[in-house]
C-alpha cells in the first residue's frame, strides 16, 4: 500500500530499542484518548480514521531521529502523536476531495458521514495537532509543524491547480511532491531532532529526501498497480487528472502520449492501457530511478556525528520506502 | 449582516486611539501579504476570500483587549490577524458544507474554484495562523488559539450531529453557541490580554459571553429577516436542519411546532411561515432577551483593574453586538 513493508517497521522499531515500542504504544492511546474526548461525532469517524491505523512512519522516524535507542520521553510522545494528527487530517480532508469511500478497508469518514462531517474531522484533529504541541510548551515544534501543515495545504492547491494539465515539467512535479509528502517527513525529523537535543537541519534534509522519494515511488505505483497490492485500480492519478512524473517523462519520451486529453478517459480500462503506454516509454525506470538516488544520497548525507545506532535504524526507514516498491 | 455596523467599528477603533487604525491597518497589509506568499492559486481565492473583508471584529477585540490607548507592537498585529485568520479558514470550510455561492456579495472559494480549493484553502489560513503566531515565539497565545480552533470543529460537528433533530433542549444550543463562536471570541481577547500583559480570565469570560450573544442573535436574525438585512431569505437555518433557540423555545411554547418535519420544509415559502410561527409564539423574545442578558451580564463583570478608557471601548464592542440586532 502506500507505507513500507510490516517488517520494515518492526526492524525499524527493534533497531530502536525497547523504548520505540513503548513511545510508540503511547502514541496509540493518546491518539484514542484525544479522539474520544471531544464527543460522539469525532469519537466515532475521528476514531475510525485513526484507528484503521496505517504503520505510523512519521512518528517512527520523530521516534529515531530523536536518538537510539529511543528515549522515552512526554515531549517526544507529543511530537509523534502531533505529526501523525496532521497526517490524518490531511488524510480526511483528501478523501473529501476525492470522493473516496476506502481507506486502509475501512469507510472513510465522507463516506460514513458526509462532507461537513469530514471536513470538521479533519480541521479538529489538525487543531488538536498544535494543541498537543502548545501543551508541551515549547515553539520549535510548532514552528516546524506549522510550516508543515501550510506545505501540505500550499501542495494540495498546487496540485489543484496543474489538474489535467499535460505541460507540468519535472521540476514543478518534484516541488509539488516536496510540498505535499517530502515537508511532513522533514517536520517528522526535525521534531525528533528538537525532543533529542539535535541539531534538526541534516535529519531534517533527509527527512525530506525520503519523503519526496516516497512520493514518486507511490506515484509509480498507480501505474504498475497491481490492485491487490495498491488497493486501488491502475490509473487512479490519471483519471484524476493528477499529472505525475511517470507520465510526465512518458510524454517526454513518446509525443503521440502529450496529445493525450486526460479528461476524455473516464473510464479505468482505458487508464490501464495507458498505464501500458507509459511503461513502454520506459518512464517509469526514469522516475524510479530518481526516487531510488534520492534515498542513496539522503543515507549517504546524513552528518558524521550520528551514533551508529541511529544512522542504521535512519536507514532502515530509508530502505523500507525503496523496498515497498520492488 | 452577522457583524456590527461599520459605526460601531468605528467608534470602537477611535476609542481605542490612533494606536488601533494604525493596528489594524497592519492586520490588513498582513493578511494580504500572507495569501500572496504562496503561489497563485491561494493568492486568487484566499485573496478574494480576505479582502472581501468583514468588519474585523475580532482583531479590533485584539486590539482592545492589549489596553487603550492601543499600543502598536508587533506581537499584536500578529494575534490580530492569526485570529482572523482562523475565522476565514472557518468561513472558507464553512462555505464548503453550506455549498454556499456568495459571501459578502462575493463568490465563495467552493463556488470559484471548488471543493478541493476551498477545502485547501482553509487549510492553508488555518496553518497560516499558527505559523504566525510561532513566528512571534511565545507559547501563551497558541495554546490559547489552539483551543478556540479545536472548539470551532468541534461546534460543526456538534451542529452536523444535531442537525433536523427538534429535541435538542436550550444547554445544548448554548454549548453549540459557545464552541463555534464564544471560544474564538475568547481566544481574540485572551490573546490580547496576553500581548497588553494582562491576565486573561476575566477578559476571556467576557469575550466569550458575547460571542454567544453574538451567535444567539445572529439566529434570531435567520427567523426575523428581512433579506435585505440579512443577506439570506429568512428561515435559512431551518432549510439547513439547523436548529437555533427561537425554534427549540418556539417548540416548546408551542407543541404543534413540535410535530414539524423540518426535512420535509425543502421551500423557502414554507419556511417563511414557519418563521412566522416561530415568532408567533415569543420565542424571539425569550432569545433575544437572552442575548441581552448575556451581554449585560458580560459587561457588569468587567474587572474592577481595566482602566476607564479600556472598559469603554469593550462597552461600545459588546453593545455593537446589541445594536445589530435591533
């Protein structure tokens, strides 16, 4: 699906040590106790967006940029708990957006109660985000998350904004992705860097790198499918008009595809032959690739003084986002 | 409209002295500047959705609750307009749900760039608002905005989940009341409480009760009209299944109204007549007598401590409130 592999995380979190597992047990009830303290309505499709859960990457990697092993700690639970809130939001309100009626198998909170329930989900468990934050009486966090959060939103309208639009370049794409996943994981680092007493721009930049190489290697995705694996039929971005970087390069590489009108294909068989069209340009190795040099050269960046405990579980989390692709 | 009239503002910003015009001059430089810092897309419908002004009644509490005369400092300006910043993410997410076309005589986000604009955009002013307040680097002023943004989600949902049930009782109406707009016009003068360097409860309090009084009359607008006024055909609540105090009194003064399907109204005919009957029955009266009170009782419990200048000016803000109404 959209997150690395179950034993990616579990070695992740025994590279942390015993302290990942309980920081991260914490992180679970926590969430539940603050979606279940703002009454029915929230405790209910608040709960059941946090509940289904995902494998909580973000607050794995606040937990090992802290340090490792992981020290257990309120200020690093808070973290972890804030940067995952701000994911779920984004979650809830992107389902809003797309119409959609799944997630992780689960009824998405549009589709169990409507828009305006929705949309209030996600504006609470954002606000909550910072009030978590606020509790903890620090501002560095807040700052980072807080240019996190207009990241996401600023990458949302960008995307918006290139819907369709066949004349988008790489650059723009890769911008779009840095905004949109890249920005979170760098808010991932930095928080943990912050609860660890770190320096956060190295942890932060790698953070980053993985994030936007997350991002293509999911955009890859929609176009390999296959549906047992995504989730989601091949095509899915296409039939959004969400122009990503296979398709992108495949156009590049193959004219006839540029004269392609998005709109007109409304229809998920003739999205997956052009899926087949794009494979055969070889765009897809192309944007791979790009995911796979920004991993190497994020592992390779990371700065001399890390303990390396620390460096082989940031690695682990590295591989695990190239891993879920092969 | 649903805020004070410009002669009250007015009053209120030469009360508060030259400080104030100056204040909130910058407020408006400031919201521009912001939407116009993140690309295009936020820049044409944030733009429109903030320009589109309101009468700032929340900054000018800001200012006011800093101490008269106004002093210009940074950190207000900043409280002001990350106040007014999560009103407009509200009204921008708001209009989402409502599928609202016009706004202050304006087309609405959703109506000029659709849902996932809207959606997005409110995002974006909402995490604007933080990231304006951390830049500041003072923890009070987030924590308390963080809950006032945490209410107002929490209000909608309480109003989706309420939504067409006419058993809902007068305390829970309150409560409603509070969390959509007491809290934030708590929050306004908290935060200017803070940036003065005064305690916050008693002012808190104070904006609190006549945000309540504020929304309390607002309803009571929706049932008396006249559209030219108001700027919505009357009834428009009870179309939308909300339902306020003079329905909830109405009903309980008069059981026939009881019986009433508001989901079967579906007409603004037939919702006209039922807002007659609401005001047939003195429900108005009773919320309206309400409001007053509230507003009385706000300014009687005004601190002994607040200069006679400072204490005026939130006399003319809260009898603005009144004065809308009648």
């Amino acid at each position: 699906m959209s997150i690395p592999g179950v034993a990616t995380v579990e070695a992740v979190v025994e590279a942390g040590g015993a302290g990942t597992a309980r920081v991260m047990a914490r992180v679970e009830e926590r969430m539940v106790e603050l979606v279940s303290s703002h009454g029915d309505p929230l405790a209910r499709h608040g709960g059941e967006t946090i509940t289904a859960g995902g494998k909580r990457l973000r607050p794995l990697l606040v937990c090992i940029a802290a340090g490792v092993p992981v020290a257990e700690s309120d200020t690093l639970v808070r973290a972890a708990v804030a940067v995952e809130l701000v994911h779920a939001a984004t979650l809830v309100h992107d389902d809003v957006l797309d119409g959609a009626n799944l997630r992780r198998g689960r009824p998405t909170v549009v589709a169990a109660g409507g828009r305006l329930m929705a949309v209030a989900t996600g504006d609470l468990l954002f606000s909550r985000a910072f009030a978590e934050l606020a509790a903890g009486g620090e501002i560095g966090p807040i700052r980072a998350l807080s240019v996190a959060a207009s990241a996401l939103a600023a990458g949302e309208l960008m995307q918006r904004a290139d819907r369709w639009n066949l004349t988008v370049d790489q650059d723009r794409y890769l911008e779009r992705c840095r905004l949109k996943t890249g920005v979170l994981f760098r808010a991932a680092c930095e928080l943990g860097a912050l609860a660890g007493g770190a320096p956060t721009g190295a942890l932060g930049s790698f953070g980053e790198s993985i994030g936007v190489a997350f991002q293509l290697l999911d955009d890859v995705l929609d176009v390999t499918g296959p549906v047992e694996r995504t989730g989601k039929p091949r095509g899915t971005d296409l039939l959004d008009g969400t122009v990503t970087l296979p398709l992108i390069e495949a156009c590049r590489r193959d004219p006839g595809l540029a004269l392609l009108d998005l709109r007109a294909l409304a229809d998920p068989r003739r999205a997956a032959s052009v899926c087949d069209q794009i494979e055969a340009t070889g765009a897809l190795d192309h944007a791979r690739d790009h995911a796979l040099a920004l991993v190497a050269d994020a592992k390779a960046a990371l700065p001399g003084w890390l303990p390396d405990a620390q460096r082989g579980a940031l690695e682990l989390v590295a591989d695990g986002v190239v891993e879920r692709y092969s």
